[in-house]
C-alpha cells in the first residue's frame, strides 16, 4: 500500500526547496522501500536546484544516505527488511560489457527504481541521483541498497553514499596511491578532505594539502595531510616540487575540476605520475594542454567516477575501518540538522562553513 511520507522538494530552477507530501509506492520487482535514519546535504543536491543536471524538476533531493529496509519487492536477495544499508547511486547490472569483464565498478547500465514517487496530487518526481533521500522513506532499486554494520551511526555511514567515497575512492581506487608515495590534493572540500584521508590510510608518506580557505587547509592537516599550499599566496606547481625534492608528487588529486586546477595538478606530478580528476567540470569548460607534454610526461591521466566504488566492496569494509578507529569519518559531520534546515545548509555550503550537514530524522 502507497505511503504518503515528507520530502525536500526542488520546484523549480533556482526556488528555494519546500517541504511537501510525498507518495511512496509499495516496492516492485527488484525495489526496496528504505526509512531513511540520516542524509548528507551534498553540493550535487545545489546543483539539482539550480537546474545544472537537467530540467527535470520537480526533484526529490538528498542521495548521501543510510538507513533501514522497511520492505522489498519480488525477486530480491541481496537485502531483507531490518537491515541497515548505506545508499549508493551506482547499482551495477552485472550484464554490460564492463560487468562481464571483472571490472562492475565502471558500470555502463547502473539502474534506479521502475516506479515513480509522486506528489500528493500525481505529479511525478525526479530522485537526484535516483535516490530522493530528503524524505522519511524512499524507494530505490535493491541494489542501491548496501548493508553494512548497524553499530555505525547513520549520520556517518550515510556520507560513504557519495562525497567521502568520491574522495576516498580517488585515492586509493583510481589513483592507487601506495605505501611511501608523494600526494597532493588541490581543493580540500568535503572530496578533497575524503581524498587527503584516502591517501593516509593508504600509507602515503607525505600528503600536500592545496586551497584557498585556511580553514579547509586546517581540517585537511587534521585528516592526515603532512603540508599545506595556501593556493592565493603561492604558485602550486613550483610548491608542490619544492616538497617533493623537485620532482613533483607521485598523485596528484584535483578534486576542484576546473581548467586551471587540472593544469596545475597535470605539471605538478613527477614523469610518470598519476593525475586523477575527481571535481565535477562543467559543460562549458574546455581544456588546452601541449599535446608533446602530455607524451613526454607519461604516467596516467584518469577520471574518477564515484571514486571508482564498487559500493559491496568497499563500504562495509570502509564502515568497519571506522568502527576499529582507523578512518575518522565523523570528522566530516560539521552539524546535523532537521529536514527543514536543508535550504539554510545551502548557504553554509556556499560560504564553505561547513565540511557537511546532514539531516537525521
């Protein structure tokens, strides 16, 4: 039976976000209904906002979630009601070429839910991220459902559902930062952050922490960075060689994904580095780099997508990292906030106040 629930609504491009009443339907075929515990405020939910995705509002924001399974539909295995799952937006087919070569965490056909929620009145939403978790339950396909250990606090666990594992992922997945490599970090957010703790549980011995704000600068060194670039007041490249006997890093991580920030991390890694982009470019951008320095320099040039996450393997083994004290993820909590915060969350997120919100309910 259809559930009518609360849910954060975007109305429209660039209106604030309201609070309506939402319908939930019984889960179908390979769906669950999940009682969302907490969701993270993500600059992805903004973008939803502002129209940068696409057109097709209304939406049903929130995606970094964690929470319970209230009920599932036909044919589903991997999770039964009672169980605690972070979200993820990537649910692999497990047929696609990439599938059926070993490597499901490149997906090329993840999948959502069939079924539409809809507003009171039968107007059908779009779930950012085919999730929608601003709301008291949602409805996603099961395989957007990961269990992991109930002893996690949902605040937490719900953040490895996109921001901490694009960042985590771009360390230790896509860049393979190993024992005793240089990394640097340009942009020290929420991912770049997550990234900086990547590189330190991966053992890197010397993490180079890159912003503008003092303050990200400061939570980064928190994390596990071992120096700091203030990017205002010095040239990234030439720091970057300066702390790494002139060479350049081993990794470098641009998590910003802007033009400048890539040619900074492209020059600022040794012959035969790795550069991984893990900030979201916008369409406009393009990028001019001498096509002789991208041969002579080798090593790698990679995107990370969703930090490369196969999300059945990698959260319920970052969740016991953190519940043995070796991955501090609460220190990416910066306030949590009730459903009605989301529209002011917004705003500290654009005067970079806050690492994250997150919504408990």
């Amino acid at each position: 039976m259809a559930q009518q629930v609360r849910g954060v609504i975007a109305p429209g491009r660039g209106e604030p976000v309201r609070i309506e009443t939402i319908t939930v339907p019984d889960p179908g075929p390979g769906e669950a209904v999940v009682q969302i515990q907490a969701c993270g405020v993500c600059h992805t939910d903004l973008h939803y906002r502002e129209g940068g995705i696409n057109d097709d509002f209304p939406f049903l924001l929130g995606h970094e979630a964690a929470g319970v399974v209230e009920s599932v539909g036909a044919g589903v295995t991997e999770v039964e009601p009672g169980d605690f799952v972070v979200l993820n937006w990537r649910a692999v087919c497990g047929q696609c070429r990439a599938c059926r070569r070993g490597r499901p965490w490149y997906c090329f056909d993840t999948h959502n839910a069939s079924q539409k929620m809809t507003l009171a009145d039968g107007t059908e939403l779009s779930p950012a991220l085919g999730i929608g978790a601003f709301a008291d339950k949602t409805l996603v396909a099961a395989g957007q459902c990961t269990k992991v250990d109930a002893a996690a606090r949902p605040e937490v666990a719900g953040l490895l559902g996109c921001g901490v594992m694009a960042g985590l992922g771009a360390a230790i997945n896509t860049g393979g930062v190993g024992r005793g490599d240089s990394v640097a970090v340009i942009g020290c957010g929420g991912v770049g952050a997550a990234a900086v703790l990547g590189a330190r549980l991966a053992g890197a011995a010397k993490i180079i922490a890159i912003d503008l704000d003092e303050r990200k600068l400061a939570t980064a060194t928190g994390l596990g960075a071992t120096h700091t670039v203030h990017a205002k007041d010095a040239d990234v490249v030439a720091a970057v060689q300066e702390l790494t006997g002139g060479f350049g890093a081993d990794v470098v991580i641009d998590a910003v994904g802007r033009p400048e920030t890539y040619k900074q991390a492209f020059y600022a890694r040794d012959l035969a580095g790795t550069v991984v982009l893990v900030g979201v470019p916008t369409p406009e951008m393009t990028l001019e780099l001498p096509l002789l320095d991208v041969f002579g320099r080798g090593g790698s040039l990679k995107s990370s997508w969703y930090g490369d996450c196969l999300p059945s393997r990698d959260f319920p083994m970052l969740i016991d990292l953190h519940l043995q004290g070796r991955l501090d993820l609460d220190a990416f909590v910066s306030e949590t906030i009730a459903l009605d915060g989301v529209e002011a969350a917004f705003e500290k997120m654009h005067h970079g106040d806050v690492l994250r919100s997150v919504v408990v309910f």
